[in-house]
C-alpha cells in the first residue's frame, strides 16, 4: 500500500514537471505576491537591462505561460494577481544587448504576441523588407513557434534627438497640411527616401504632414487602416529610429508632423482580438471589443470605447507616440465609430451622439495633460454639425471634405459645384482654426483624373485638354487657399496627379510620377500652390472672419476685409465666357497678387467678362509673398 502511494506520488510528480515543460497543456499558476512595481503594460526593464518583467492583461484567462528565446521556447509560468485580470513574471539572466523573440501562451494552447509590443517579426510578410529600408532585420525563430512574435531589448539602439528645442508649431489657423503616403510617395518606400524629398515639400510651403498609418498593419501592401500592432512601428518602412529620425528632420525645417491614428476598429492580427474571439468575431467578455460592429461603416472588431479596459489602452497608445516619438497631431480615422449607440444607415449614425461627445471630450482632455502645447486633434468624423460643434469648441479640429464640388466646379459642370461648405460660419463654428479643408484626401478621387475624363467642353475650351485641366485646378487652389482656416493636400495633388484612385484596386500600389515636377505644365500649378500657400501664410487677412462669398455660380467670389486691408478673389468656373460683378467696397489703386504695380478701378465694382477658367486675386493693400 505504502509503495502505491508513492509510485503515485512519484508519477503526479513527473506529470506536473512534463505539464510544465510542454507549451501544448496548461501549466500550474504559480502564486503571486503581487505586481513588482517597476512593472507595466508590456515590458519593463530592470538591472540594467539584463531582468525583464513582462505582463499580459488578460482577465478570466486559467493559464498563462511566457515562451521565447530565454527559455528555448518551453514555457515560463506566469503569476496571476489577485484580481485575475493581470499575469506577469520577472526574467533574469539577459543580454540587454541582444534582441529577444516572445509570445505569451494562453490557456495551454493560444499563442499571440504581445500587444505592448514595439516590434514583431511576420513569418509571412518580413522576408519581403529589403535591407536598405530595415538594415539587420533579425530572422524569425523558424521551428520554434508559429505566427506573429514580438521582440524585446534591454538595450535597444537610441536615437539622439537634435531638434528638440526651436521648433514652434504652426498656430491652427495658419496650417497647412501635407498628407503622404510613405508606400507610394516614392519608390524605395521607407522614411529615408521620403527625407531626401524635404527640400521639395518645404519649397512647397506646406508646414505639416499627415502620416498615413505607420504602425504594424496586416502585410505590407496597405494604406495601414487594418492595423494589429499599436506601439510597433511597419518594419515595411523603416527602422524606428528612421522614423524618429524623419520627424527630427520635419522639425528642423519647421514642418510638424502629424500621425493618422486608427483606433475606431482593429484587425484578426491584434493579440487582443485573438485573446476573446468565437464563432469569427470578438467573444462577449472581451475587454475591448464589441461582438458586432455598432455602426455601418465599421471594418474589422469594433473598439467599445466606453469600456474602461479600451479607453486605458488608447490613453496608452496617445502617450506613447507622443512622447517616444515627438509627434504635434493625431488624425484620428472614423472618429464617429467611437459610439455605442447602434445605427444602421449614415443619418442615424451621424446624428447628435452625447456618449460620443464625452468619449472625445475625455481622450482630448487627456491628451492636453500630457502635452497643452497646441497639439492637434484632427478628427475624421463628419457628423452633424450641432455634435462637431461641440467638439471644436473643445479645440479639436473636424476634417471638411470638398471633393465633389470643387472638382464639379473644376470639370465645368456648375449645376452642384457650390463649395460655400468651406467657410467655419456654415457649421457653427466659433474659429476658422477647427475646420481642416481640402478637395482631395487618401479617400477622394483624384480631381485631375475626373477633369481629364469628364470634364466639360465649349468650342476650342476643353477641360479634358491636360494643360487647361491643370489651370482650373490652379483657380480652385486659389479659391481654396484664400478660406480662412487649416488646408490640407493630398500628395502630388499639387502636380495634378491624373491616376485614378480605383487603379489597381482602391487601396492597391498607384504609379509614383516624380516625372511630373520636370513637366513644365506641372510645375506651373506646383509654384501656383507655393504662391498660395505663401501667401496664406505670410498675410493675417487669410484668417479673417470676416468673409462675404459667392461660391454658387458660374462666377464665383469671396472677399476678405480686416481692420488694413480688402481681398477679392474671383474667378470664371464656366466653360464659356462669363461676365463678373463683384463689390469692392472702394475704388481707386488695387494689388493683383503677384504683381508689384497697382490697378486702378474707377468703381467701388469689379465689372470684367472673364474668359473660361480666368481668375484674379485683388487686394487693397500689397500682399506679402
């Protein structure tokens, strides 16, 4: 009896040792004594780098194991702490210098990466990264584990910033916006490349990029709005001291940089997906995930944004880029889903939404607590206007999409080619400074392309002739430049890029023409926006409220007066020629913008024919430029 009792103690023993030891069952929870407190979300570092305390977040879970490289992917055990929402353990005995491989493993048979991550590495996608965007990619523990895995360093290289002192950001009002596409804004694709274009965007005049997303998405071909890693920069465009170094470089030429952040939805890839997910979509008990999307214009899970685990994690997220990475905005996509109220077409779902409303007061607020320094809070949410309202009371700033009446106007088909919607008065609001304007985005069809397609004729006036195309595109950027408020500019929209946006699929790779800048039709329109933007820039009566405007037919104006000065801008949308008249307020010697000599009107009115796609800029006073 004795020796069966202990053959069986004996074999239990061997049975909990082989438990341990095997990655596929669960192991037995050590006992916690509870949260170091050097420890944090992800990894924190200690002993100089050579101990490491990793923690997982995932509550209701009955296991959690730490596997990588330290200890040849066979499993440590992690502690649980007294709430069950938290796992942790501490590992001694690293090389601060050396990149570790990690995964957690959850309830014996779910492996993810970890969702705090700043790097992975793809078992699918990194073996097509070339060397010159990623030097030293480290390779993937092939036969170890499988899927995504992340990567620790207690001695990562740092990057030494240069221009953090100097750099003042552009006051709201006076921004002008550069939205770029690190993927199709030049051939090698990396943050490299797109720096030795600095000199061209910073004659250009523009003082902001946009940045479409850069953290880790689903492969490498992307626009990066499926994203699943969010402190993790896509290796597909560079190192993140590359990136660091790019928006150093930004700043040392007074260009800010601004981050599209998409936090409204994640991807299959995401750790915190995978860790609750049944039946094809998010479980029930997830901490940040809806099971279905709450409104109709959700792609991937839908972030619940009222749970408190989700609005942690974005507070995170924020905080992060901002200080590791130095950035001056977020432009955050689908801002609108960020509500629990459910809809099913687009009036219900842009309807006032007060839960909305106190989801984006919070993380603004928060925001302002790490950094009160005119960041900006640019928002992608065309809601009504009494909720955007609202919001940029707060100081946020609402995107303001003119693409279909500028480009109607620009084609000649006048019938809905009023774009008065540009004007901040129109929405309610108390500043020009929160409403972004602009006629193309990463979403909008390129106007060039509609002009030269569809555009309207009389006579020997074609719009679908390229060069008259670029020159309504030019009377459109005057007209844009002269709203007061924020602009923002789709890349090479100012050498009037003509390749559709369905090319190659919507989302897919598009031809880069650097080519067009040698065009000297081209670069007329290229020096024309720089004119613009000079002018905007340099002249405070481009931030006047006070504005009168007629933008509904074929000859269109809008006239700006401050306490110095008057400015008219008008121009002849029609295909034929069109008589203007236009109140001056005074007559007597005017300034055409770009000529010195004066113009003398005998009349407080404008009264010229104008021929098809003629505009003028007049001011009472010289402009500077």
């Amino acid at each position: 009896m004795k020796t069966t009792l202990f053959m069986v103690l004996i074999l239990s023993v061997l049975a909990l040792a082989c438990k341990k030891s095997n990655p596929g069952t669960d192991p037995v929870t050590p006992v916690d004594t509870g949260l170091p407190s050097a420890a944090k979300d992800g990894v924190a570092f200690i002993n100089n780098g050579k101990s490491a305390i990793v923690t997982l977040y995932a509550p209701l879970k009955k296991s959690v194991s730490l596997i990588g490289d330290f200890n040849n992917w066979q499993g440590t055990a992690m502690k649980n702490t007294a709430d069950g929402n938290t796992w942790w353990v501490q590992i001694d005995g690293l090389d601060p210098n050396t990149e570790y491989a990690y995964q957690f493993l959850v309830d014996g048979t779910l492996k993810v990466a970890d969702p705090y991550c700043q790097k992975v590495l793809d078992p699918d996608n990194d073996s097509y990264i070339d060397s010159k965007t990623y030097p030293g990619l480290r390779a993937y523990p092939v036969g170890k584990t499988t899927g995504i895995v992340s990567v620790m360093q207690g001695n990562p290289p740092v990057y030494t910033w240069k221009n953090t002192t100097g750099f003042t950001r552009p006051a709201k009002d006076n921004l002008v916006v550069y939205e770029l596409l690190v993927r199709d804004f030049t051939a090698d694709h990396n943050y490299t490349s797109t720096l030795q274009k600095l000199d061209y965007l910073a004659s250009l005049g523009i003082n902001a990029i946009e940045l479409m997303p850069v953290n880790e998405f689903e492969g490498n071909l992307s626009w990066g709005y499926n994203p699943s890693f969010y402190f993790a920069p896509d290796k597909y465009y560079g190192t993140k001291t590359a990136l660091q170094n790019f928006i150093d470089e930004c700043h040392g030429r007074g260009i800010a940089v601004i981050l599209d952040m998409v936090l409204n939805h994640s991807f299959g890839q995401s750790p915190m997906v995978q860790l609750y997910f049944e039946n094809g979509k998010p479980a029930a008990n997830s901490p940040w995930f809806n099971v279905d999307a709450t409104h109709p214009y959700n792609v991937g899970f839908d972030f619940n944004h009222e749970k408190a685990a989700t609005k942690i994690f974005v507070k995170n997220v924020v905080k992060f880029w901002m200080q590791e990475y130095k950035i001056d905005g977020f432009r955050f996509d689908l801002s609108k889903g960020f509500t629990q109220k459910i809809s099913t077409d687009d009036a219900s779902f842009s309807a006032y939404d007060a839960s909305r409303i106190a989801i984006w007061k919070e993380y603004n607020n928060y925001i302002k607590s790490i950094d009160p320094n005119n960041f900006y809070v640019i928002l992608e949410h065309f809601a009504d206007a009494s909720e955007e309202t609202v919001l940029a009371g707060e100081g946020m700033m609402l995107w303001n999409n003119l693409n279909y009446n500028v480009n109607e106007a620009t084609m000649g088909w006048l019938g809905n080619s009023d774009f008065s919607w540009a004007f901040f008065a129109k929405h309610g609001f108390a500043k020009s400074e929160n409403l972004v304007n602009f006629i193309e985005s990463h979403d909008e069809e390129r106007t060039m392309f509609k002009n030269i397609a569809y555009g309207n004729a009389s006579g020997s006036y074609n719009v679908q002739d390229l060069g008259t195309a670029l020159k309504r595109e030019e009377m459109a950027a005057a007209f844009l430049f002269s709203v007061p408020g924020p602009k923002m500019i789709w890349q090479f929209e100012e050498l009037g890029y003509d390749i559709s946006i369905d090319f190659n699929g919507r989302t897919g790779n598009k031809p880069i023409h650097w080519e067009y800048a040698d065009d000297p039709k081209r670069k007329a329109l290229y020096n024309a926006y720089a004119a613009f933007i000079g002018l905007k820039k340099k002249n405070s009566i481009f931030s006047s409220p006070n504005a009168s405007y007629n933008l509904s037919g074929a000859v269109k104006y809008i006239k700006l007066t401050d306490a110095t000065n008057t400015v008219v801008v008008v121009g002849n949308f029609d295909v034929v020629a069109q008589a203007a008249s236009v109140d001056l307020g005074t007559s007597g010697n005017w300034y055409e913008a770009g000529n010195s000599s004066p113009v003398n009107f005998g009349s407080s009115t404008y009264t010229k024919t104008l021929a098809p796609g003629e505009y003028h800029i007049f001011s009472k006073s010289a402009l500077s430029n």
